[in-house]
C-alpha cells in the first residue's frame, strides 16, 4: 500500500523511478506530532527517535502541536494517579498550537494517562480536521482510543494497548479493532499497540515509505532489534483481548 | 550487587527485611539526568519512560539538569549533520542547572552526537564532582565516552554504542571496554550499549535495585520485550568491536 495521493497525472514516470529507487509517491516531509499533558514519554519519543535518524537520510520537518506554546509534561494532572507523591517527569516544547499548525503529511497521535481527560476537545477537533488532507496518520497505544472518539477510525481496522483495551475500544465502538496485533495498517492509518510497540509501527511505516535500508541503517546505529511480525502479541494472548468484548 | 552505602548499623535489621521484601539497601529517590545540545532522544525518553513508570509504585523525583535553563534540543548544532536540510527535533525543558543541582542517588548519563561537542567542560565538571556521592551511575551509548572523558571509569568495565566504538573508547583509554554487551555493570557503574540498549540496562537496574515484580509490571503496561541477557550483542558482532582496538 501507498499513499492515496498518488498524482494520476505523473502515474507513468512514477512507475518508473519507482522500479530504480523502490518507492514512487510523493514522500511525506512535513510531520507533526500532537502533544498533551501526562503524555506517555515513549509514545512520543520512540518514533521520533526513528524519524530524528530518518531526517538525517531524507529532508523532513517536525511540529510539535499543543493546546498552547507552553511545555507540556508527562506528569499526570490527576493527584490519585500519584499515590507514591512522586516528582517525576519530562517536559516537551511545543512550535505550534492547533490554531496556527502548518499544512502536514503526517499526524502521529500518542496515547498515554493523558488520553482520557475530560478537556480535550481541542485537540479532537484538530485531529478530525486535519485528517483529510494528511497522507498519513499514525497512532500509538492510546493515540488510538483518542483518535476513535473523533469518529476518525469509524470502520477502519486499528488496534491499542492490550492492558487499556476496554477503554480504548469503548472510544470507538465503529472501530473494527484488531485485538491481537503488534500494529495494523489500513490504507493510510497505521495504529500501534502499546508504548513500545508504536517504536515496531514506525519502523514498519519506513519501512514502507522510505524503503528497508532507510530503517536498516537506522537500526544499524540505534541498536534496536524490531519486530517485523506485526501479527506478534503476546500482550494481546496476556490480557485475553477480543473484539467485540467479551 | 547492592548500593555500596549500605549502613553497617542497620546491615542486621536490613539483611532480615531483605528476605521479605527481596531489596535491601536505601532505595535510590532522587534521579538526575544530564542534558546536553543534540542529545539522543532515545537514550534520554528510553531509560525516563521506564522510570515515569517506576515513580507511579515508588517515591522517586527527576531533576534534569544542564548548562543553563533554556530547552535542549536534539538538533546537531553542525551544519555538516544536516546535509538534507531537515528541521527536525524536539526539545526538554530543564529543572535545574548545573549550579543549583540538588544532591542526587542516581545520575544518568546519555549519549547522541552531542557528545563529541567541543563545548562540554562544565557538564564534564558536574558528572565528576557528583560521581562521588551517587548511590549509582547510569550511562546510555556514548554517555559512557562523555564520562570515560572525565576519568570516572578508568579501571572500570563500561561498554558504548558500537557504531561508534573507536571514538567512545578513544575518549577513556584506562576503561575496561567490553566490546561485546547489551550492557555492563561494575559496582554502582551501569553502561550501557546503543540507544536501544539504555532501556535493557534500565530495567536490570529496576530489577535489581526494586525487585523483579517492579519491571514486570512495567513491562505489562508498555508492552516492551526486554533483552535479560547483558552478553547479548549483535551489534558488537556486527561491527566486530574489540579491546583493546586492533
């Protein structure tokens, strides 16, 4: 699968180049990355540290789009999810905000605690909004139960962290999600399960766009051995995940 | 191996209580990690997604510390690493400086191209003067070069990433390099190898220092498939690294 803008018009020397460099759309360049508090820290920074590397092989830009220009930290919002009175997280540095975001080709969309707060309505519209001119959008864990509740997965196969399933899935009941999957891609949607596995996603998705030395070379000098099964779940056998909930 | 502050007092109530609870010393509290210009998002968001983690079942606090207060980003500062022209990084925001750092139990240390800055002198200085009162160093990939540079590690085993082996070990040439591991430990030092390998290493730390169940849990949430084997390394086997370099 490629992207679905696919320029008709230059379908001919596509096919062409393609057959020399082994990919032919347009390839995306302009990649965002949607940020709210109590954020899962690997979420966002796994697959960014796959792209870090990935811009130094092919010119790409990042936005890192909040609510408002301020840092945005892991930390949970929520005093009983702090039982232990622990001081403990990151901050990111946001570029843009959902007013002033520029044109993208990738969403990626991180899950995390933070997923489930009440005021995120924000960042649901730009989410909705933003969709239908990207080439593609990627998930991580939870990013997925965020993205369902805008109505965006409606129909498209997906999945999510095993251990936060039946909330995940309660986001999107249209979903067709995937309880057993390390990730699924449907056409332009790539959704990752749990933390981690959002690292698998990204370098399938590379992978895929960018072709198997670009991720090749990258895991050469990140030292990260990847799954490429994206049908390996051992958390998803652990949790007993099934859809519809049984 | 346990904390070496282990209190000789208390070594009897303490060797008593370790048979229940399967932990013994001071439990580590105050975490501390070095941030420098063009740091690895992995190395630093690896080992701290893992930590976020651990701070939801045990009282723990995260100081990031640098040169001054402003975001670090992990952006190279050198026109010649960015031959594509990519804008593309993502900054943290720091707690502290190196000036007004609290007193810590845990420093880490991570690596990336920032490591090879001409401009480290005072990050040098911290890691030196707080080495000695850690309950534990943490170095991920080149963050062991960075401290190889300070003399903190000679006579001691570490190991480095091994894409960049002849540069790491040539910064600390009274290092016990070990050319083949996904990680070391010696004493309260832990290295580890590539990006990648930094959450490895920390989750033998987790287990060793807060018990197995405290890892495991981790791993249930963030679906991670750790390496328990710190012998494991395809990296070194690839590179075919050695020590001394012939």
């Amino acid at each position: 699968m490629r992207s679905p803008g696919l320029p008709t018009i230059s379908a001919g020397i596509t096919v062409l180049i393609s057959a020399v460099v082994c990919y032919a759309d347009p390839l995306p360049v302009n990649f965002g990355v949607v940020v709210f508090p109590a954020f899962q820290a690997l979420d966002v920074f796994g697959p960014l540290d796959v792209l870090n590397m990935l811009s130094t092989q092919f010119k790409t830009n990042l936005f890192i789009i909040a609510d408002t220009m301020d840092p945005v930290s892991t930390k949970s919002r929520a005093a009983a999810m702090n039982s232990t009175g622990s001081d403990f997280g990151q901050s990111i540095v946001p570029t843009h905000t959902f007013q002033n975001a520029p044109p993208l080709d990738v969403l990626i969309v991180p899950g995390g605690q933070g997923t489930r707060a009440p005021d995120l309505a924000t960042t649901r519209a730009f989410i909705k909004d933003t969709f239908p001119s990207l080439q593609y959008l990627l998930t991580i864990c939870t990013g997925s139960a965020l993205v369902a509740s805008t109505g965006v997965l409606d129909g498209r196969n997906a999945t999510s962290n095993k251990a936060s399933w039946v909330w995940a899935t309660s986001q999107g009941p249209e979903v067709n999600w995937i309880p057993k999957a390390r990730w699924t891609q449907d056409g332009n949607i790539w959704t990752s399960s749990g933390v981690a596995a959002g690292m698998d996603a990204t370098y399938a998705f590379v992978e895929a766009i960018y072709g198997l030395a670009a991720a090749d070379w990258i895991l050469s000098k990140v030292e990260y051995e990847r799954h490429t099964d994206p049908h390996w779940d051992p958390w998803g056998e652990y949790y007993n995940t099934t859809w519809p909930i049984v």
